[in-house]
C-alpha cells in the first residue's frame, strides 16, 4: 500500500474561472474504460472514490473523467485545508480498491459523456468569446440529453443572454452533441445587473434531433441546400456493404464542412432525403447516417420524421428492429 501511496503522481490545478474548482490530473486513468461521471454529496453513491472524498468535509461535488478528478468545494471550505486530504484519500482508495469508481466500466453514461463533451466545448470555443464582455456560461448538469446553463458575470441579466444562447451557444452546442435534446437556462437573471427575466426557466430548441437545428427559415435553406441533398444520397449509397453506416460528423465532413454548425446542415438535407424516399415508396437511405451517441442508431429525430411520414415503426417494434429492417431494406434494394 505505501507504495502506491508513494508512486501515484498528483498534481493539482486551479480554475481561473471557479475558484471553487480544484482539477486533479493524475499519471493514470482513475479507472480503465469508465465513461466521465459525476457525484453529488448529497447523494448515496457506492463509488469507493466518492465515498472516500465525500468525507472530507467541504467537498460539494466530483467529476471524474479518464485521468481528471475534478473536485468542486463548498463555499465556506479553504483549498489550503482540503487540498492534501483530497490526495491522500486519492491515493489511499487507489491502494485498496481496483475499481475506485465502482462497477461503471460495463455501463456508458450518455448524459455524462454529453456533460464532457459540453464543457469541453464550451472552454474551448464559446466561453473565450464570452469572457471578452465580462461574460461566462457553466454547464451545470445534463439530464437525458438536455443541458443546463448557468450565466454569470456580464451575461447574467443582460438583454441580449436570450439571442446569445439562441444564436451562438445553442448553435455551437448543437453542432458538437448530435444527441442534444434542450438547452435550458437556469440562470437567476432578475439578481444579475440588468435583470429583464421573469419567468424560469426558458426551454430553447425541441425535442426533436433533426428538425429544429437550424434558426434559419427552413424554405430558403432549402433551396440553398438542394444540391448537399443530392450530394449526401450519393455518399450514403456508396457506402461499401461492410459499413453500412456513417456518423453525422464524419458525412459533414465528408461534405467538406468543418465550421460548428455543420452537421446542422447535413440534417436538414438528411430530412429532404426521407421526405424525397417516402414519396417514392423507398427505404430512408437516412438510416445510414448514425449518431456517435445513439449506440449506432440514428438520432431521435429520424424516428419522429419516419412516423410523421407514416413510414416509421410500428407500435410494437422497437427503434433498433426499425432500423435495422431498413438498412437491410437498402441491401435489397441496391442488390
């Protein structure tokens, strides 16, 4: 024991945006194919990491993903007390268990893999425009595929959040989570320093995945985007028999789109081919475009336009049986 407790490198580093926020990044994973998690104190988790840190008092939350430890404090706690108990109950649950993050390695947590991805996103790409007007966004929690925003410093209260979030942060969000179902703004803007919200909290965008991406008027996109239609039939159709599928990044790509946004644009003309095939009496060669987060299935919105269409499954087939028939569908048909 006291030699893992020797050997395990740790190294703590400071947000410059939370100062309630201490990152851990340790030389190794905290536990081999675990999907990112998070853990809340007041809740029973039998994560023998969470435990182990949760009883340190003055830990509020845990995120844990690949070799990061992200530790957020109670407000009243001081990171000159916490820090050296957080690493040796670190290393001392390294040292007596093989799973520090319990039997997580089986299952995959989308919303947390959404959570990454989303912060990611947003220190990378939204959050540095936003702090050039005093601004800043949190994500505070995804919950079935719905984000949770929290506005702070210049972008709390203002009139213009609303366009910001619709226009910019949305589009960009949308455009990285295929899988994203809402944006929802959980700001308190009426204590920010010009308040103009009086109701909570406002919902932005559907729940459908493909029709709803775009703020653009759906009837002038589409005559801009009647070739990419064209243009992604083809690709879907050539694709060899041993690769049925495609995710919607890889086909905006291979479209030559690289720009966030991008796979909005590959939807709508996704949705201009279902509509094209259910006129014809055709399967959907949508089918074979797939989300990254939807265990090779399309997003949710290919299932909604396919019933809408009255082509989609029936009561009691399952999406996965849907699809599945179709892309054999498409089999026949080629063949």
């Amino acid at each position: 024991m006291s030699e893992v407790l020797n050997s395990l490198r740790i190294r703590a580093q400071s947000s410059p945006r939370d100062p309630d926020l201490l990152r851990f990044l340790l030389d190794v994973a905290v536990q081999d194919g675990a999907s990112a998690v998070r853990f809340d104190n007041d809740k029973i988790d039998d994560a023998p990491l969470a435990r182990a840190l949760f009883e340190i008092g003055g830990v509020r939350q845990i995120e844990v993903d690949g070799a990061s430890i992200n530790v957020y404090k109670k407000a009243d706690a001081n990171w000159d007390e916490l820090k050296s108990l957080i690493a040796t109950a670190i290393r001392t649950v390294f040292a007596e268990f093989s799973a520090p993050l319990g039997n997580r390695t089986a299952a995959i947590d989308k919303d947390a893999e959404m959570l990454a991805t989303a912060q990611l996103l947003m220190d990378s790409q939204i959050n540095p425009s936003i702090a050039k007007h005093g601004g800043h966004i949190s994500v505070e929690r995804v919950v079935e595929g719905s984000i949770y925003l929290r506005m702070s410093g210049g972008c709390q209260g203002c009139a213009a959040s609303e366009l910001t979030l619709r226009a910019g942060v949305e589009r960009k969000l949308r455009a990285g989570l295929p899988d994203l179902q809402n944006v929802i703004d959980i700001t308190d803007h009426e204590s920010g320093d010009k308040p103009f919200y009086t109701q909570r909290p406002s919902r932005l965008g559907g729940t459908g995945l493909l029709r709803g991406w775009s703020n653009q008027d759906q009837n002038s996109q589409a005559a801009t985007d009647v070739p990419l239609t064209a243009k992604v039939r083809k690709y879907l159709e050539a694709l060899p028999p041993g690769n049925r599928t495609v995710s919607y990044g890889k086909l905006a790509r291979a479209m030559g789109f690289w720009t966030p946004g991008s796979v909005r644009r590959i939807t709508h003309a996704l949705e201009e081919t279902m509509r094209e095939d259910a006129a014809a009496g055709r399967p959907f060669i949508a089918a074979r475009a797939v989300s990254r987060f939807g265990d090779g299935l399309p997003a949710n919105g290919f299932f909604a336009l396919a019933k809408e269409l009255k082509c989609g499954p029936a009561n009691e087939m399952t999406k996965r049986a849907f699809h599945m028939v179709e892309l054999d569908r498409l089999v026949r048909e080629v063949a």
